[in-house]
C-alpha cells in the first residue's frame, strides 16, 4: 500500500543513487581482485608425455622440456603463492565494501532515518572513516603487490618466459589491479559524497521537524 510507495521513493533519492553505485563499484573491486588473485597462466605437469611441462597462453602450445618445464612449473607455483594472500585480503576488504553500501539501502527502505534523524548522523560518520580507511587500504594493495613483482622469483620467472619468446610476463602491474586501485579511488569519493548527502538530509530533515504545518 501506501507504506510500501513511501519506502521505495527512498530508492529515487540521491543518496540512495549514491549507495547503489558504491555496490557497483565493490562488485567491480571484488571482481578485479578475484583476477588478480587468478593464475597468470603456468605450466602443467603431463606425464603421459614423459615429463615434459607445456604452456597453453592464447590459444598457442609451445613447451619447456626437462629442467626448465620443471623450474618454470617452480616460479609459478611460488609467484601465486606470493600474490594469494593479497588478493585475498583485497577480495575480503572489497565483500566487506559490497555489504556496507546494501545495508545502507536496507536501513533507507526501512525508513529509519525518518524515525531515528540521528541515525544520518552515525552514517555520515561510517561513511567518513570508510572512506579515509580506503586510503592506507589501497597504499598496503598496491605496495604489497609491487613488493611481489619486484622479488626475485618473479624476476626470474620473467626472464624465463622471455627466453622463450612468451610476452605478458612482466613483474608489473597489470590491468586488472590498475582497475582495483583507481575503483578505490572512486569508491572513497562516492563515500564522502554520500557523506555530504546525509548531512544535507539530516539539515532537512531537522527543518521540517520545526515547521510542523508545513508538512
């Protein structure tokens, strides 16, 4: 009935527009550290063809043999394993990012705010320290995986597919964590203007509580 109209007019309201484009934004972090996270390729161990290691990148096959299948297999293996845990943390951080912005909305459908005015206030608050907490986030995200690609294992695992000819392999940031970083970027402006937006609604709010005829 009528409840229900008034709680979806909250969906039409700027701050509102705001929450739902910070979910788009955690889902696009969640979804670039997920691919970060990812194995850039690799060889992998068939023994049916006696031990020899072969490389699928873009369609094309082309192979290590012996010692070098088996070492190239090595740096692989451990380049992941350096990357993991700051994909995961990256990942965590981004689903504790796409949970903020829903319960937000929820809280907006329920109408607390309405019923609770102070409540604006506590969301400004959430929304300030969210959005300065995503500055050292980003700065520990990209200088842990600066730290990875600048480690010896990654050097030598470049200078081994270079070898071969194989490109894509360089210790650098690829496009994926360069997304990350700059929807971090974007999501810390969209918090503080979400910020702005709930004073301003806590103002008129405040405003109309005192002109009760108005009404």
């Amino acid at each position: 009935g009528s409840l229900e109209r008034r709680r979806c007019l909250y969906l039409r309201t700027g701050r509102a527009c705001c929450q739902m484009v910070e979910v788009l934004l955690a889902a696009l972090i969640l979804v670039c550290s997920s691919v970060s996270c990812g194995s850039a390729g690799g060889y992998t161990g068939l023994p049916a063809l006696g031990g020899i290691y072969y490389y699928q990148y873009g369609g094309a096959y082309s192979g290590f043999s012996g010692a070098e299948g088996e070492r190239a297999q090595q740096l692989d293996q451990r380049f992941y394993l350096l990357k993991l845990p700051v994909a995961r943390a990256a990942m965590a951080v981004a689903g504790c990012l796409l949970v903020f912005p829903c319960v937000l909305i929820l809280v907006g459908v329920l109408r607390v705010p309405w019923h609770f005015p102070a409540w604006l206030l506590i969301e400004c608050t959430l929304y300030i320290v969210t959005a300065v907490g995503t500055v050292p986030a980003l700065y520990y995200f990209l200088h842990s995986l600066l730290s990875v690609y600048n480690s010896s294992v990654c050097k030598e695992r470049e200078q081994l597919y270079q070898s071969k000819g194989y490109q894509g392999f360089w210790c650098s940031l690829h496009g994926a964590e360069i997304a990350a970083g700059l929807l971090g970027c974007l999501a810390a402006m969209a918090y503080l203007l979400s910020a702005g937006l709930a004073v301003r609604d806590y103002r008129t709010g405040h405003e109309q509580k005192q002109k009760p005829l108005q009404l």
